[in-house]
C-alpha cells in the first residue's frame, strides 16, 4: 500500500555526478524523515543522508561537502545529488521514508528496491 520508486542510479566516471530520485506513493498520511542509505557486500547498510519534514539534514562524514539532499514536501519525493564522486561511493543506493499510514497511528520505516551506483573509469 505504500511504495518507494527510485531512479538516477548508474555508472559515472570518479570526479563525476548523479543525481537520485525517490517517491512515495499510496496511502500516506504524512512522512517524517526521508533518507538514503548506502550497502556494499560485506557490509551493513550505512546512513548516507537524512531529512526531516522540516528541513534538518545530517550526513555521512565520508560525503559531507559532496553530497546534498532535498525534498519536495508536496511531492513526497526526495533527492540526493552526489558531486566529486569517489569509486568507495560505489554501492546500492536504498531510498527510506518513516511514515504514517492513513488510518494508522504509528510511524514504520519503509524502503525503495534499490538502485546501483558505480564510480569506476
């Protein structure tokens, strides 16, 4: 009842750009945070970055200053645009929103398919 449709992911060059989309769709009542986060095999999903609904942001050490995200409330989409990108960005990217439902009273975490991002020459 509630999906996260990701897209931008693919193969950039490092010193390159993406940009990454996420919507949500469904029966939503309101969103509190959007995010991205980050897996590489061998290794546990990492936050990326976060937004609240009104408009606090936190990140990565690892990206800060590189990365920036952004949200269309209206929309329910969020956006990372990734800059100066290194080949350790390399990962599959996964798009996360804590929401509420309607006819809920609770806020649960939900997640995007997935999309791959590659910084290789």
């Amino acid at each position: 009842q509630v999906q996260l449709v990701e897209s931008g992911g693919g193969l950039v060059q490092p010193g390159g750009s993406l940009r990454l989309s996420c919507a949500a769709s469904g029966s939503i009542f309101s969103i509190n945070t959007m995010g991205w986060y980050r897996q590489t095999p061998g290794k546990e999903r990492e936050l990326v970055a976060r937004t609240t609904s009104g408009g606090i942001t936190n990140y990565a050490d690892s990206v800060k200053g590189r990365f920036t995200i952004s949200r269309d409330n209206a929309k329910n989409t969020v956006y990372l645009q990734m800059n100066s990108l290194k080949p350790e960005d390399t990962g599959v990217y996964y798009c996360n929103a804590r929401l509420r439902m309607i006819g809920t009273f609770g806020y649960n975490d939900y997640w995007g398919q997935g999309t791959q991002v590659t910084v290789s020459s």
